[in-house]
C-alpha cells in the first residue's frame, strides 16, 4: 500500500476520494497495527516525502497514543505497551530522527509524538535512554534540532509526572533549558523553544527552588528573558513568572520589587499580548493570597505551615494606580464580542482580586480616580471610572462602600439611560448588578435600597432592557441580583408592586429580533426564572397565570417542522429555557398546598409537553426537561405513577447516556426524586432501574463522577421500596463494599480527596437508605451480616482523618441507622468497634449543629441498642 498516495487523498477537496483513503488507512490499521504504526513513522522521518503527508502521518501516529477520553486512552496505553518490542524501536528510533529534519512542521509532530509515547513508558521504567539521548541533542545539533529538542523536552514535562523522573535527570533538564533561555543564545527559535520548555518544567523544579543559589539563577534567566527583543519570548518569559507566582509563592520575596519594575514597564509600554501576562501575574498573586487569608482566617497562627507575605498589600500604592491607566486601554467592540480580552479587562480582573486580597485599603486609592474621570466628555474616562467603581465592590466592608454607593446611585441611575456612549451604558448596568450582588440582601446590615429608590431602580432597569443587546443582558444581570437580595423577606417584596411589570418586560425581552445576541435571551430567562423563584406569596397568582404562558412557549418550539440543523439548535435551547422556566414555576407553586392544588390542573398539559421535548431527542433538552420532571414528580407525589407508563422509556434512555455523562447524573437524581414520589408504587420499574445502576456502576466508559449519586440512589430505592429491595441486597451490598474498600487508604490531590468524600458521602446514604427502609419489617436480620463490614469501613474513614462535614454528618447518621434498625444485633458489635465511641464524641461536641443533631439521635439509638 502506497501510504504516501492515501495521505495525499486523506486531504482531497473532492468528498468521495477522501472517504476511500479514510477507510483504506482504518483498514491498514485494524488489519496490522505494527506495520500502519511504521509506515507512519517512516513517512513522518522521511525527508523525501511532502510537508503535508509527513504532518498528517505523525498527527494520526500521535493520535494512535493519546485520547480525550478516560477508558479509550486506557486502550490505546495498553495497544502500544503490547506492540512487538521491535516495530516500537524502529518507531521511537524514526522520530528522534525526525527531531533533526529541515521541516519545521515535521519536527514540531515528531516532538509531541515523542512525548506521548513517553507518557506511556516512563511510567513503565521503559526507555530509559530518552532523556540522554534527547540531551545529548541539545548540545552539539545545529539550531533547529536544538530547537526540536528543547521542544520535546517542554512536552516531555508535560506528559509525565513529576515523580517519574529522578532528581538528577530533572537537574540535567534543566541546565539544558535554562542555557537555551540565556541571552548569550543567538536564535530566538531556540530561546523560545526553551522559555516554553521551562514554562512545563516549573512543576519538576521543586527541590531547585529550594535551593538559594539555584532558584537565584533561574529567576534571574526568567527575568532577563522578559527584556528579550523578540515579544514571543517576552510573553513566554512572563507565562513562566506566572506559573512560578502560583507554585513557589512562599519563595517570591526577594524578587517582588525587580518583578514589580518589569511588570510595571511590560504593561505600559509592551505589546498587549505580553502586557497581558505582566498584568496575569499580580492577578496569579492575588489568587493565592486570597486562599491563604481564606484557609487561615486572618490572625495567623505562628505554626501555620503558609504564611501571607501580604506583597499586594505592600505594592497598593504603586500597584494600583497603574491598573487604573490599564482601565483606560478600552477596545472599540469589546463590549459586543463574547470572547473579548485585552489590556483593561485583564487590568479591571486585577484590580477585583485586589480588593477582594486587601478589602478596605484599596477603597483611598481608587476614589480620587473615580471622583476624576466619571464626568469627562471622553467616553473612555466615564468608562474607566465605572469599571473602577464596579470592581472594587467585593472585599472592602459594606460600612466603607455603602456611604460611596449612596452618593452614586443616582448618578448611575441617569447614566444608565442617558449617557451617550453605549460602553458607559454597558460598564454602569453591570456595576449595579454588581451593587445588588454584594451590597443588598438579609446578609447586609444596612441597605443601599430603600422604599423610595426601589421605584426608580426598577424603572430604570426595565427601560435599559430595551437598549443594545449587550446593556439590556448586563440590566437583566442587575435585575437578577436586586430580586435575589429580597429573597426571604416574609409575606411580601418590596418588588410585589411591579412583578407584573417586571414579568412582562423580561417575556418580551425574550422575544426580541435580537435576544439571540450578547446571551440575552438566556440572561432574561436566567432573570425571570429568580424573580419567580425569590417571589413571595402575596404574588403566587400572578405566577399561576405564567404557566399557561410558558406552556404555550414551549408548545410552539414543537411546531417547527423540517429545521437546518442550525434551527435545530436553535429550538434545542430555546426548550432547554423554557423547560428551566416551568421547573423553577413548578418548584415554586409546589411548595405550598393552595397553589400546588391550582399547579396540578396543567399536570397532565405539562408532563404531555415534556414528553414531546423527548421525542425532539436532543441532548441539551433532555437535561432540562429531565429536571422539570423531577420537579413536577416532587410536586405530584403518589399520582405522578400515571406518567410512568410512557416516561419510563426516557429514564431508561437518560441512565444509558454515557457519553453526555451530565445527563446521565441528572436522570440518576431524577430516580431519586420520583422514589420520594411515587414509594412503594416505584417497584414496577426497579427490575430495569437497579439492573442499568449496577450496569453503569461496573462500566468503564461511564465518568467517575456519576457513581456517587448513583450510590446515594440505591439507598432513595430502597428507602421507597422497603423490605421488597430484598432481591438486589446481595448486588448492592457487594458493589458498596467494593467502592468502600477503594474509597480508604486514598492519598491524593484536593481534587482526589474531593471526589473520595462525595464518593463516600454517596455510599453513606445507600447504607442509610437500606438500613431505614428495612427498619419497620421482618426482614431485618439479612442486614446483620452486612453490619461488620459497614463498621469497619466506618473506622476507616475515621481514622483517615480527611472527611469534610457533610461526610462526617452522613457516617454518624449510618451509625445510628445501623443501632436503630438491628438493636441488640448491632450493639455488642459498635461496643466491639475501633473508633465509634471516639467518633461519636467528636460529633457530639462539633460546632456544625446539623452534625451534633444527627449524633445526639445516634447516642440515643446506640444507648438503646446496647441496653437491650
């Protein structure tokens, strides 16, 4: 097979010769893996062959190793590890030389082909001589195979973890790169190559920064490299002091005042793309001195392992006014364009983390700014006055910020609606909201809002709606926080007055030519959606009559016949707002009988609709209508078993979804939801439903993060279903030790122990449901040789000492379920027990009241239990 001629028709324009080299490389690669693997390789060394072969045959090689997906990369891992020993040679063998070819596409492919396979062997204490051999290049090659190399080396760190390569490599690395970096190296490809390579070793550098003389030197080449000629490097450079800022900032102190020089004069004069990572820097110390002062509460206790060097604190003075100038570097659009980023957007993100770092200091140097520019005919000042206000609103205390925003809301006010410029407009909408977001609300002493002002905030807001896009989404934003902030305020809202008003107006938002721009269909449905929610009883009316009409909303999404897959999508997400919307409605009549009795009449209109929205079978829909359901059984209750007939099919449907995983987790809480519904009647369906949980539980392909509620699940199940779950005890009692087991013993990152206490907290509340659900009926002794195991895994959690509260409320709980539902049969065995005794004392003396609840119930069972 001529790989050379396929390649080139792989990357036809005509459709059909393209679709025979697809198939004809899927076929030379089911039938001989090795031999497709070579003849890759081969083409990609082979100086003879065209640019665009060679760059296709290493991409699909790098393909070959590498997946998105958790149990397809497993494959691949294992496919390449079981490859014949000499075809991988031969491989490995053509792409280091690759490394030296004249094709800079090629050795660009070659690099992130090597580093993928290096991912898999390091690992495996396999090809050891890479990091020499890749070195040894580094020396003596001309300049672009150093550049290759050093290329290789930074996806190298990428693809391994820091743990697999020793010390002694990592300092040989790392001479290389560092050299590469120096100013004595006269090609910027290489000095580029080597600033990015650096960038991904920073991780692996930890025993150098420890070091005194060697983080020296290499905070002095990063600097230097920030003063290269060439703005890549630059921009690199300051990519890898951002890296360091997050990594190594307890080691930063000596260096902040030259950092502080060259970040100062990167964003005043440099090009935005550096000035942007000069400005990401102090954003990146902001953000880890806000988790320290979070963590540690601010009297710090002298044996804490961290300590805040307050360097922003120290740096306000000069810090801030030069984010300020930043402010005044707006770009015409950017207020249009989603995805818009430049110099004052990165400099008004700082300056917020800032005030959140250092609260009321920063109040004194940002005023006189506002005070100003906020009335200058440039629109560019009035702008930059109103994003400094807006960003400085989270941190300092509502007592320091409440008396500026009483003398400012009414010049907001006017700007809202009478200021020329629409980016005025646009930065005021969005300051308020910020206003409402952090300064309004049963939290806050004092309020800006008043009875008198109420009135014209709303006026003002309902006028801007009608405004550009991008104004009328930031006024819906406001809007939502304002309704948010009167959240629990009894009987009635001080926005009872004008809900109609403010119903009418976001429906017709709703219905603009242009809601489809500046997300502002979704932001008034996003508004709508609190409002109603937030809304107090003296309006539950009013949102009675907006069922019918949303209904009717949604009843028009089905009619489209015959839509572009772009109408599709369209239509898609138009159903996933309205179907948001009728959840929020439903919820909210639901939780009280009056209206509940009015919300079932539309019942059956409602669960009709839903069903039709299934039947459009689109992903996104499915999502949202699933959760209106749930809610709409919540609200139904026992009667809700009528629908199950012909809704079953879509659960069953929604739990096999393991692509869109999200999906699958909604349609798991949803079981759970019409279990509490429906009880005992739920039994006809649990045949199917526990045997596609057990299913998803033992698969591969499902991600990790449904198994938790999965688990929480099957105690819903038998919580409803009582001793009738009999027949899968023995199937889920053997899949929740299993994942008790693995659950243990976990060391891990905060995202590991993050997971480990959601999957532990899952298989909690399945003991605690099968412990209850069995309570009151004859059956109870099969749970007795469960009960050891469910004690020991207890202990081990315990002992593990990493459990966060909601772990620590749901473990006391199983323990009381476990001495209220098996008495003398679980006594002797919790006296026998490692650590309950110690575990209920330090529940019982918790400062989280929901956990000492939950252990003074399981005292009074385990006293109970063992007088028996």
């Amino acid at each position: 097979m001529e790989v050379t001629q396929v390649l080139l028709n792989a990357q036809s324009i005509d459709g059909t010769v393209r679709k025979n080299a697809e198939e004809s490389l899927k076929q030379f690669q089911e039938q001989n893996l090795p031999g497709f693997l070579l003849s890759l390789s081969g083409e990609l060394a082979n100086e003879e062959k065209p640019v665009e072969t060679r760059k296709l045959a290493g991409l699909i090689l790098k393909n070959a190793l590498d997946a998105k997906e958790e149990h397809r990369k497993f494959e691949l891992v294992q496919r390449w590890l079981s490859l014949d020993g000499n075809a991988k040679s031969q491989i490995k063998a053509s792409l280091l030389t690759t490394l030296s070819s004249i094709v800079s596409d090629a050795r660009s492919t070659a690099s992130q082909a090597i580093a993928k396979v290096a991912g898999i062997e390091l690992p495996q204490k396999q090809w050891p001589e890479l990091i020499g051999s890749l070195l040894s290049n580094v020396n003596q090659q001309p300049a672009h195979a150093k550049q290759a190399t050093l290329e290789t080396l930074g996806y190298l760190c990428e693809e391994v973890p820091p743990n697999v390569i020793d010390q002694d490599q990592v300092n040989k690395i790392l001479t290389a790169v560092v050299q590469g970096m120096s100013a004595s190296e006269v090609n910027t490809d290489v000095r580029l190559a080597a600033t990015r390579a650096l960038y991904n070793a920073i991780g692996f550098a930890q025993a150098n920064f420890i070091n005194d003389m060697e983080r020296d030197y290499l905070m002095r080449v990063v600097c230097e490299a920030t003063l290269s000629p060439e703005s890549r490097i630059r921009q690199a450079a300051f990519e890898c002091l951002v890296s360091i800022s997050s990594t190594y900032y307890e080691k930063l102190a000596a260096y902040i005042p030259d950092i502080f020089n060259i970040t100062v004069k990167a964003v005043r004069e440099d090009e935005e793309p550096v000035a942007l990572q000069a400005i990401e820097f102090w954003s990146s110390i902001c953000d880890e001195e806000i988790d320290i002062l979070e963590e540690f509460g601010v009297d710090f206790t002298g044996d804490s392992d961290i300590t805040c060097f307050y360097f922003i604190k120290q740096a306000l003075p000069a810090l801030v006014p030069m984010l300020l100038e930043t402010l005044l570097k707006q770009e015409e659009d950017q207020d249009q364009d989603e995805g818009a980023w430049n110099i004052a957007m990165a400099g008004g993100t700082c300056l917020g983390l800032v005030a959140r770092t250092v609260g009321d200091d920063i109040v004194p140097f940002v005023v006189p700014f506002i005070e100003e520019n906020i009335q200058k005919p440039d629109w560019r000042q009035r702008e930059a006055a109103t994003y400094a206000f807006g960003s400085i609103l989270e941190g300092p205390s509502p007592e320091k910020l409440i008396p500026l925003v009483n003398v400012a809301l009414n010049f907001m006010l006017s700007a809202l609606t009478k200021d020329p410029s629409s980016h005025v407009k646009d930065t005021t909408a969005w300051a308020l909201g910020r206003i409402f977001e952090f300064l309004h609300g049963s939290a806050v002493g004092s309020t800006v809002i008043t009875q008198e002002n109420c009135q014209q905030l709303v006026t003002v807001l309902l006028q801007s709606m009608n405004d550009t896009p991008n104004v009328a989404e930031k006024a819906c934003g406001a809007l939502y926080f304002l309704a948010q902030g009167y959240e629990e305020v009894g009987p009635s809202s001080p926005l009872t007055p004008f809900f109609q008003e403010i119903v009418q107006s976001l429906l017709t938002v709703t219905h603009r030519e242009d809601a489809g721009e500046s997300r502002l269909r979704t932001a008034a449905y996003e508004t709508l959606n609190e409002v109603v929610r937030c809304s107090t009883d003296d309006t539950a009316p009013l949102v009675l009559q907006l069922v019918p009409v949303i209904m009717m909303e949604l009843h028009n999404t089905l009619e489209g016949q015959n839509l572009s897959s772009d109408g599709r999508e369209k239509q898609s997400e138009l159903q996933g707002l309205l179907c948001g919307c009728l959840q929020v409605i439903i919820q909210k009549l639901g939780s009280s009988e009056p209206t509940k009795y009015v919300l079932m009449q539309f019942a059956d209109q409602v669960m009709g609709l839903f069903l039709r929205v299934f039947a459009c079978r689109s992903a996104t829909v499915h999502e949202e209508a699933m959760l209106a359901i749930g809610a709409l059984a919540y609200a139904t209750g026992a009667d809700f078993a009528k629908y199950m007939p012909e809704f079953y099919r879509y659960l069953e449907m929604g739990l096999q979804n393991f692509e869109e995983y999200q999906v699958c987790a909604v349609t798991v809480g949803v079981v759970g939801d019409i279990c509490r519904a429906l009880e005992e009647k739920i039994v006809p369906y649990c045949d199917g439903i526990m045997t596609q949980l057990l299913k998803n539980l033992s698969s591969n392909q499902l991600n990790r993060s449904v198994k938790p509620p999965i688990f929480s699940c099957f105690g819903d199940i038998a919580l409803a279903v009582g001793e009738y779950f009999e027949k899968y005890l023995m199937w889920a009692m053997s899949a929740l030790q299993r994942a008790a087991e693995l659950s243990t013993h976990v060391a891990g990152d905060d995202e590991l122990t993050e997971y480990t206490n959601s999957l532990r907290n899952g298989i909690l509340e399945a003991y605690s449901g099968i412990f209850q659900g069995f309570k009151s009926s004859a059956k109870t002794q099969l749970l007795i040789p469960y009960a050891p195991h469910i004690l020991q895994f207890l202990d081990g959690i315990y002992m593990e000492k990493d459990m966060d509260d909601v772990v620590m409320k749901t473990a006391i709980g199983v323990l009381g379920d476990l001495a209220d539902t098996l008495g003398s049969h679980a006594g002797s065995l919790i006296q026998q027990s490692l650590s309950s005794k110690d575990f209920l004392n330090e529940c019982l003396s918790s400062e989280d009241l929901m956990i000492k609840e939950s252990a003074e119930w399981a005292k009074l069972a385990i006293s109970r239990a063992i007088s028996v």
